[in-house]
C-alpha cells in the first residue's frame, strides 16, 4: 500500500460516464473537469511553521469531487490518484 506524505491524499478515483443514462454519448471534450473519487489515505497534513501539523480536513473513506487533471496516476493493484489537498473542490455527503 502506498501513504502518501504531507499534505497529500491518495484517492481511488471512479469513471466519470461518457454515456448519459438516455444513451447520449458525451465527446470527450465535454466531460468534467471534475473527478469523484473515495479517499483511501491521507496524509498526515500541511506542516506549520512551528514545525506542527495541521490535520488534512479530509478523512479517509470520504467521497470528493477534485481536479483530477492535475493528479498523479498510480497504477498498483487498480488505478489511484495522488492528489495535493487543495486540489479538492467539495466532500460529497449523503
């Protein structure tokens, strides 16, 4: 398993549909800049300038919607993406 360090989380990320569920396929061009994706690790902050930790204010096992096309893909047993925290735009709450 991989833990990301800092101010990182490794987040597993879900397909965003190129078909709507009327059967439209959408170009490519028009499919969101924003990824969902579920938070598998995180890591364990940004580090202050008195050399502690502020918590990530995402938890692992949360469900976000982030800028995935400034991730990094990792590919181990399936794909993950490596993301900065301030890529996260919302955490999805049901």
């Amino acid at each position: 398993m991989i833990y990301p360090i800092g101010n990182r989380l490794l987040v597993w990320p879900q397909e965003n549909e190129p078909v709507t569920q009327g059967g439209i396929i959408v170009p490519q061009r028009q499919i969101p800049l924003y990824h969902v994706g579920k938070v598998v690790a995180a890591g364990e902050g940004q580090l202050l300038q008195d050399g502690t930790y502020a918590p990530p204010l995402v938890k692992e096992g949360e469900t976000i919607l982030y800028n995935g096309n400034a991730a990094t893909e990792i590919v181990l047993d399936r794909k993950y993406h490596l993301i900065d925290t301030n890529l996260v735009y919302a955490v999805v709450r049901e």
